[in-house]
C-alpha cells in the first residue's frame, strides 16, 4: 500500500511524518518504532527520530509506504 503526502514546508521530521500520515497514533508510539528499527527511509532502516524528510523521500512501515511531494 503506498501513499502520497503533500508537505508545505522544506521538510518534516521523521517521527513527525508518521503521526501526520496516520502511520502510528501517537509520538511515543513514532519513537518506540523508530528506535526499533521498524521504519525505513529510501529502504534503508532509519533510527533517528529526528531525520529530515525532504520531497521525494519514502518511508515505510509495517508494509504501509508513504512518499513525500
């Protein structure tokens, strides 16, 4: 399942971006799964919660993939 999520800003922050697309429900929820190293940035597993998302990248969790535009 992959998605698209428009952003108006330069970036988002990775924990950030999962509670934007409905990925996970809250942010403790965002920094549990991140730092088990459940997310993925451009298939590459991410831990730092903080990462900058910018357009064009691609996060994926749990099968869900979302791309920044």
């Amino acid at each position: 399942m992959s998605e698209k999520i428009s952003i108006t800003t330069e970036f988002i922050k990775l924990d950030a971006l999962l509670k934007f697309a409905a990925l996970v429900d809250t942010g403790g929820e965002a920094k549990t799964l991140i730092q088990e190293g459940q997310v993925f940035v451009n298939g590459e597993v991410c831990t730092m919660r903080g990462k900058k998302i910018r357009p064009g990248d691609t996060v994926s969790l749990d099968g869900h993939e979302v791309t920044v535009e």
